[in-house]
C-alpha cells in the first residue's frame, strides 16, 4: 500500500490544542484567607541579644562576608522592638539601620522596615521617631506594596501626625476593614500604628455614635465578618458606644442592637466573661447589666409564648417588668427547660453558640424554666406552671448562684432556707415585694 508523500500528511496536520490553563482563582482566594487570618508573623527570636551583638560586631569590623539581607531585617525588628529600643547600648545598631535606608534603593530592605515602623509604633518612641524620619526622607524609594497608603495617607511616618490622619481616612469608609485592606494594609486589627489609629478614630467618633449607621459603621470595624473581634482597644470603643445613654434612654431598636452585638463580640460581663470588660468604665458596664437584665426578661416570656401555647404568662411577665423599670433588679439569668433552651439557642448567630450562651438549662423537669434574679440581699427563683416563688438571702449557703450552665428544680426544692409561695391570684406578688 502506497504512502501519500510526506508533504500532504503535513499538509494534513491538525492544529495542536493544548488543555486549558489551570484556574488558580480558588488557590489564590484560599492563600488570601489565610494570610488574612494569620498574617505573615515572624517567628521570635530565640536569642535577641545575641542577634544585635552580632550585629554590632559586623558594623565594627566592616565584615558582611554571607550576611544574607534577612538578617538586617531580623536584626531591625529587634532593635525597634518594645522591649528593645530604649537599650542605648544598641544605639550604633540603629543608627546603622537607618543610614542603610537612606542610602539603600532595594524594597526587599525598605519594604520590610515600613512594616517593622507600622507594627511598633509609638509615637513617643524616639526610636520610632527616628525610624518614621529616615522612612520620610526614602519614601521615595519605597515599594509598591506600600505606594498606596503613602499616597492616602502622606504624613504615614510623621509619629505625631499618622494616628490621626489615618483616622480621618477609616472615619470616611463605609467599611473599614475592607477599606483599610485596599490600602495595603493585610492585618488591620494588627498592634503599633493601627492600635493607635482604632483609638483616634474612636475619639473621633464618639460624639456621634447616637447614630444607627455610625454604631453599625463601628460594631463592624469591631468584627469584620469571618474574623476574631478586636480585643485591643474594644474597652475604648465599649465605653464609647455606651457612654452617650448614662443620662437618657436610646430608642428601642438601638438599645437591642447594643446588647445582642456587644454579648456576641465579647461575652456576657457576669456570666463569660471577656477581659475587655476589666477595664470598660464601671458606670458603662452597670448601665449595660441593667438592659441584659430587661432583655432577659423579654426574651424567657418570649421563648415562653413560643414552646408553651397553652399557658398564660401575662400577669408575671408584668410583675418582674414593672420591678426592672423600677430599678429593682440588679441581676438576671435565665435557665431554659429543653424545649426552651433550643429555640433560644437558634436565635443566636452560629458562631456564638458553643462560646457565649447567654442563658442556661434547666435540667431536672422537661417542662420547668427559670428566672434567676438578685434583688438587693435576695435571690429571688421564678419558675414556670407549679414551681414556687422562692426567695433565698444572698448570704445563705443554700441560695443558688447566678450564671450557672446547669440547675435542677429538684435541687432547689430541696434546698433549706427558702421562703417559698404559689402563684395563687395577686396575693403573691404583694407577699414578693414585701420580701424584697
């Protein structure tokens, strides 16, 4: 069999199709989220000082054989460092480094020490003041991985000027966060300079968070979505948001938004509570308490109507409202039967669930919940369909406390001490107020 010339089997050829490019979208996407998260931390130091000796002793001796540039870098966020650039002892070292800026042109140096300045600043450091002055004089030659935030924000190495100024920019975002990230910033809620721009933009702020938008605006910056809610700064931002109603009562819908976010980002104050609350003004914090107290009892009479049709619980939930709007109830907690406990569980956001419930179980009867009140010297137990009033005094051993995961109306029946009383027409909440 004949074979057709060579030049017709090319002339036959097909055009070579190659498979299509592989799509990293997702790879890219997934590497974002976890730099996001995580950052790109240095690992510490294991001997610090011996790392700036060995550095002094290469300036001294003019010898840089095999100094790779990542031991300038390591060297430098050092000898900025907190616990270190105050040692005068290092002086030459620094110095050093910033006479390397001036004189250097490669970003693989000044890239990394724009970053050392951001995460250790302090703007009464003259370290960080002598730092911010050399990065001024090279910004020039600075790379553009930070070209954008010195565009937005020209006096970023002015110490005096940067907290403030970067301020002014997050003020004029609808969302921070995300706004701070298209700048070049990856860690927003990251310690030195942005610690510092979080608090004047709360100064900044704080006159106008009686606005809805402006809480929102702030609660956000405080929890981007899909990250940890700040915890520097956040007792600044709680007083803040809190102050403004020490002397006159926000609407309705302002105050729930307060207390279902505040609980959300940092725990109950009594029952988880978060170390942001130590130091949140003592008259914020009492001001916070008594609106989860009134929450609280909306939300056990709500989840009541829910799961239990059958009963009215009207004449209660009237009683212990009027004693809150009164100012009698210092502190509330509710433990839930079953039923109860997972309908309020499903209005909680996901994430809060296993964390920060505010709320307990009843555990003993399926169909018993409780209200758990402190009432000046007394603890005060209601509960739901035939369990007694009972009024405990604080200081009895067998008064139950507050705050707990778990109670069991067996328990407290039998618990000795307690004055006790059905809820039979009105007489028992005249023999209730005259207990407390």
């Amino acid at each position: 069999m004949n074979q057709p010339p060579l030049s017709e089997l090319l002339g036959r050829r097909r055009p070579l199709r190659l498979p299509p490019p592989p799509d990293f979208t997702q790879l890219r996407r997934s590497v974002e989220r976890v730099l996001e998260r995580h950052g790109r931390a240095e690992p510490p130091e294991r001997n610090p000082e011996r790392l700036l000796a060995e550095m002094a002793r290469r300036i001294e001796t003019d010898d840089w054989t095999r100094v790779p540039m990542s031991f300038a870098t390591r060297t430098a966020r050092v000898a900025f460092s907190a616990d270190w650039r105050d040692r005068k002892a290092f002086d030459p070292v620094r110095t050093f480094l910033l006479a390397e800026i001036e004189a250097s042109t490669r970003t693989g140096f000044l890239n990394p020490m724009v970053r050392i300045y951001l995460e250790n600043f302090a703007a009464d450091a003259p370290a960080i003041r002598r730092l911010g002055h050399a990065l001024a004089r090279s910004s020039g030659k600075i790379g553009a991985q930070w070209r954008q935030l010195l565009e937005n924000v020209p006096r970023l190495f002015d110490p005096a000027s940067a907290p403030t100024d970067l301020a002014e920019r997050m003020d004029g975002m609808d969302d921070i966060w995300n706004g701070l990230r298209k700048l070049g910033i990856r860690q927003p809620h990251a310690p030195g300079l942005m610690a510092d721009a979080h608090l004047a933009l709360i100064r900044r702020l704080a006159p106008r968070l009686d606005r809805a938008e402006d809480i929102e605006r702030l609660l956000s910056w405080l929890r981007p979505q899909g990250h940890e809610p700040l915890s520097a700064g956040a007792p600044e931002a709680i007083g803040a948001l809190l102050a403004h109603w020490l002397r006159r009562s926000p609407p309705e819908d302002v105050k729930r938004l307060l207390v279902e976010r505040l609980t959300e980002l940092y725990g109950h104050p009594k029952a988880n509570r978060n170390a942001v609350w130590n130091t949140v003004p003592e008259e914020c914090e009492r001001l916070f308490l008594h609106w989860i107290t009134g929450a609280h009892i909306r939300l056990l009479f709500r989840i009541l109507a829910e799961v239990e049709q059958k009963h009215m619980w009207r004449d209660r939930e009237d009683f212990w409202w009027t004693l809150y709007e009164q100012g009698r109830l210092d502190e509330v907690w509710i433990a839930f039967n079953p039923e109860g406990y997972r309908a309020a569980l499903s209005r909680l956001p996901p994430e809060t669930r296993e964390s920060s419930v505010p709320f307990g179980r009843q555990v003993g009867e399926k169909d018993k919940s409780l209200l758990i009140m402190r009432i000046g010297h007394k603890i005060v137990v209601e509960g739901t369909y035939n369990f007694k009033v009972h009024i405990f005094d604080i200081k009895s051993p067998s008064a139950p406390k507050l705050y707990l995961r778990k109670y069991d109306v067996a328990d407290l029946r039998s618990r000795r001490g307690a004055e006790s009383r059905a809820h039979h027409g009105d007489a028992w909440q005249s023999w209730v107020r005259q207990r407390i």
